[in-house]
C-alpha cells in the first residue's frame, strides 16, 4: 500500500512538474523568438500560458486532492 501511495505522490509532482515546464519554456521562448511576434501576440502568448498553466496546476491539485480523500474514505469504510 505503502508503494501506491508513493507512486501517486511521484505522479503527483511530475504533473506539477510538466505545468512549470511549460510555463517557462514559453517563456523563454518569446524571449528568444520575439522578433518574430508583434507585442500583441506576444502579451496574448504570456497572458494564455500564465492563465493555464497555474489552471492546469489546479486541476491537478483538486484531483489528487479527491483521489487521497476516496482513498482515506475508503479506509475508514473498510475499518468500520
């Protein structure tokens, strides 16, 4: 049990791991690429990408957050 529940706490931080990536490769890449971009593009870029990737962080959050409750749940279930 003891294995899962590390597994999923591994998950966990690789999910939170892939929104940060994200967050700061676009980034860098308007950085390096902004000559290709007018502003506008470039604001509605960071502007997405700011809104999504804490969006997609929360998401995360809120599911394992339900999923180590039904675990606990189930636990207590099982004990009673």
């Amino acid at each position: 049990m003891s294995g899962e529940k590390d597994d999923r706490k591994k998950d966990e931080v690789f999910q939170y791991l892939i929104a940060s990536t994200s967050l700061i490769s676009w980034l860098f890449y308007f950085l390096f690429y902004s000559h290709l971009y007018t502003i506008e593009e470039i604001k509605s870029g960071i502007t997405f990408i700011s809104l999504a990737a804490p969006f997609y962080a929360l998401c995360t959050f809120i599911y394992y957050k339900r999923l180590y409750k039904a675990e606990i749940d189930t636990k207590i279930k099982k004990i009673s």
